[in-house]
C-alpha cells in the first residue's frame, strides 16, 4: 500500500518536470529564433519587421511550424542531412522561416528571399549553438593520490586506471 502511494507520487512530480521542461524549451526557442531574425534584420537589408505583434506572431508561428512540420521534413530529407553533414538542417530552418514570413498576414513581415532566410537560419544556429556551448559543462581532470599498494597487489602494476 505504502509502495503504490509513492509510486503515484513519483508520477505526479515527473509530468510536473517534464511540463515545465516543455515551457521552458517553449521560451528558450522563441528568445533565440527572435534574437537570430533580429540580427538578420540588422545585417540583411532585404529582412523588414515593421510591427512587433507581427513579429511576435512569427516567431510563434517559426516555434509551432518546428514542433509540427520539421519532423516531417527532416524525415524526407535524411539522405541530404547525412550527405552534408548536419548543414542541410540549415536549408530545412530557412525554408521554415520563409514559409512562415510567407503565412504572417499584411506587409509588415517581410522575408524578401529564400537566401536571406538561410541567411536567417544561420544566424539562429550560430546563436542556439552559443548558447548550448555556454551551458555545457566543462570536463574537469581529476588527479588522484596514489596510495601505497598492498604487497599482494604487485601484479596489477599494468591495469590503467581511467
């Protein structure tokens, strides 16, 4: 009885962590996606945001096209991403961030070609890759005193110890 109470417990606070995994994934992406499409609009004259409703409606929408669409697209295209290596993701991201400068209603989005999408995915990817980079541990090197051995120990003089 007092095993089945726990385990109940344990469920509740494991969907409690993973729920705020999924918000926290949620806003993390949507800060880079419009820290990239900011640095894009300040170094690509053909990248135009003329309203920030609008320009929070498409990194939204750039968020939920990558949670539903780029799945897909990285299915069909798998021989590509391993023929290059991990760059042909790129050229998927972009043709999200097209796509969804294109679904974004008026003028006030403005993502004049496919190249300053690209231009625009690269400059996301270079920011998710800091970032990820600053928040990985470091690998320490550990030293070790070495303690005098057991006579009976000689024989393992060989084995290196990692």
């Amino acid at each position: 009885m007092l095993e089945n109470q726990n385990d109940n417990q344990a469920r509740q606070f494991s969907t409690v962590r993973i729920t705020r995994r999924i918000e926290l994934d949620f806003w993390r992406t949507c800060i880079l996606n419009a820290a990239g499409l900011s640095l894009a609009w300040l170094t690509t004259p053909s990248i135009q945001f003329n309203n920030i409703v609008s320009f929070a409606m498409l990194v939204v929408l750039i968020w939920f096209l990558n949670w539903i669409l780029k799945p897909i697209l990285v299915l069909f295209a798998l021989p590509f991403i391993i023929f290059t290596i991990g760059v042909g993701m790129l050229f998927i991201n972009a043709l999200i961030i097209y796509f969804a400068a294109r679904l974004i209603p008026g003028d006030d989005i403005i993502v004049g070609s496919y190249w300053a999408a690209l231009w625009a995915s690269f400059l996301v990817s270079v920011l998710s890759w800091g970032l990820a980079l600053a928040r990985s541990e470091r690998i320490g090197v550990r030293t070790f005193a070495q303690t005098k051995k057991d006579k009976n120990d000689s024989d393992n003089d060989d084995v290196i110890d990692i």
